[in-house]
C-alpha cells in the first residue's frame, strides 16, 4: 500500500489535533471541586472533612478559604507549633 504525501500529512495533522484536544480538555475533567483533603480522600467543605478527620490525620487545605465558625480542637498536640484557629 502506497500512501501519498497528502495522505500522510493529514493523518499527523488529525493526530496533533486529538493529542492537543486532549491535553487542554483533561486537567478540566481531573479538577475537582474539593477544597480539602484527607489522605486521598477530598471533602467540598472544610466541615465535611472536619467531621471525617481521625485521630493521627491530616486535613489539608487545597485552596483558599474564609470559615466563619469557630473550630475546637480538644486532646490535640500541635506537631507543627502553629497557632490553633
């Protein structure tokens, strides 16, 4: 089978297309809308992962956020000396 030069540049021209779709559409559907995370697990709020949490874990923040409720932390040692909120 004999392709032609024209045959061969629109196959690399559709495959440079889908690898370039393909990288600009999927970190859009990796994202989440998480904002906080435990182990592996991500939680959309802060109180869903502050009623998750276990002793020993970790709650990280993924973004910015503003929480207006108090949060107490009781039997806790601060591993990281910094400041309770």
């Amino acid at each position: 089978m004999k392709l032609g030069l024209k045959s061969i540049s629109k196959s690399i021209l559709s495959v440079t297309i889908a690898l370039t779709l393909l990288m600009v559409m999927l970190p859009q559907a990796m994202a989440s809308d998480d904002i906080c995370q435990i182990g592996s697990s991500g939680y959309a709020t802060l109180d869903e992962a502050l009623a998750a949490v276990a002793d020993g874990q970790t709650i990280k923040l993924l973004s910015e956020i503003t929480h207006r409720s108090g949060i107490v932390v009781t039997g806790k040692k601060d591993h990281h000396q910094s400041q309770w909120l």
